[in-house]
C-alpha cells in the first residue's frame, strides 16, 4: 500500500481504517520533545527497559501514538489517558469511539486507527534468526501447518510471517491477545493467497464472516496485518515525519 504524506486537516471516516508507518531511526532526535508528553506510568515503564534502545523505542512509539490520536481527537498529546484491558491492551477513555493499535518490530512502527471499529496491527520482521517451523509446530493450528509444510523451501519463511501477523492482528484486535490458543483458529498463509480468517474453534465477538484481514506492504524485510471488524471499510496509509511531531502544540 502507499503511504502519503500526512494532511493538513485530517479526517476519519467512518467507513476508513488508517495506517501510519514510523521508521523510528529516523524519528531518533525527537525523543527529548516526545517523552514530555508521556505520563509518568509511562515514562517509569521506559525506564525500566535494561537496553537503552528498547528504551528509545518505547519513548518514540507511545509519544508518536499520543502525537496521532491527539491529532484525531483534537486535544493535547499529554492530556490523553489510557486505559489498558486484562490483557494489556491500551484504550482511551470511554468518553470516545476512536479504535487504535499499535505494533513495532525492529525499526518499524505501525498504527491502526478507526472509528467505532475494533481493529489490530501487527508487523515482523522477517529473520531466519527464529526456528519458524518449532514455532509453528507448537503454535500453529493444524490446518496451517499442514499449508506450511506443503509450501517449496523458497516461500516457507514468507508463509510462516504471512500466518503469524495475520493471527497476532486477528488477537489484537479481538482485544485478547496471546490469551487465546493460537492453535484454535486458522488463517490463509500461503504466499500470494488473500488474507481469510478461515476457521475458529472458539466463540468469536461477532460471526467468523464479519472479520477482515489484510496484508499490508510497509518495506523490504517486513511482514504485517491488519485484522478489522466489517467488511466495509478501506484502507488509507500515512507516513509520520518529523514534521508531523515537531508541529506538537502549534
């Protein structure tokens, strides 16, 4: 997908999901103007990451994500106030139907946002670094692996990242996380094959036809997803800039 730069005036849609794309490394300079907008929770989370670099992501990913949904909202950044489900899912505040998720690997950072639509993002970096076939092995549903396992050498890597952000974006957005056997619901994974939930032993908020998964093309390297309630609702893609986050308070 193509992501624009960002409008002037920025409006949502009731029948849009937006995504932002971040490359953090070339946000880097903006975290002393990004942590001011954290809450101390927040701020006392990124300290406690051991790796000065998980640190700066976090700052960097959570002020970007304030930046944003204040822009929607029209409100400070630092006024925002989050709540978080069971599972740790972050939410705002009840007075408001705008949906958001978040996800980040590596140098890359991705945004969901929508209207009244419960929606999950999710994006890997693709490393041969993991041992892909145990993880599927133990993770994946039957279904799958057996998908997997029919794949030629050269597209099983692509398969296994096509499966597992098609399933994290599905938990996310469900608002479940990894609280849910992944091994009980299955997704299409085959490369070139469209993203589909295809079937869910467990009772799902809505019907198994009322959710939507898509790819999304965000770089060289990358696998992602997202997963949205509706079938009537369409893409947008944004990039965040500098120039986006040093607008903050104009």
């Amino acid at each position: 997908m193509e992501f624009c730069p960002s409008p002037a005036q920025l409006t949502l849609p009731i029948d849009e999901v937006h995504i932002w794309r971040a490359e953090l490394q070339t946000l880097h300079s903006l975290i002393p103007t990004l942590l001011p907008l954290l809450s101390e929770d927040e701020q006392a989370r990124a300290n406690r990451f051991y790796f000065r670099k998980d640190h700066d992501r976090f700052i960097l990913a959570r002020g970007i994500l304030r930046v944003l949904l204040g822009r929607y909202l029209d409100l400070p950044p630092q006024r925002l106030q989050f709540q978080y489900n069971p599972t740790g899912k972050p939410l705002l505040n009840s007075q408001t139907q705008l949906c958001f998720n978040l996800s980040h690997s590596h140098q890359l950072a991705l945004y969901a946002v929508a209207w009244n639509r419960d929606v999950g993002i999710d994006v890997e970096q693709i490393s041969l670094e993991r041992d892909y076939e145990s993880i599927a092995a133990r993770f994946f549903a039957p279904q799958e692996q057996a998908t997997l396992n029919q794949l030629s050498p050269d597209l099983k890597l692509q398969g296994f990242f096509n499966g597992w952000t098609r399933k994290e974006a599905l938990l996310k957005a469900i608002g479940k996380g990894l609280t849910l056997p992944l091994d009980q619901f299955a997704v299409s994974l085959s490369p070139g094959e469209p993203a589909r939930l295809l079937q869910a032993a467990w009772n799902l908020p809505q019907s198994l036809d009322e959710w939507t998964l898509q790819d999304l093309q965000v770089g060289e390297g990358y696998a992602a997803a997202v997963a949205a309630v509706g079938k009537d609702w369409q893409l947008r893609g944004w990039q965040v800039d500098a120039e986006v986050l040093m607008a903050i308070g104009e």
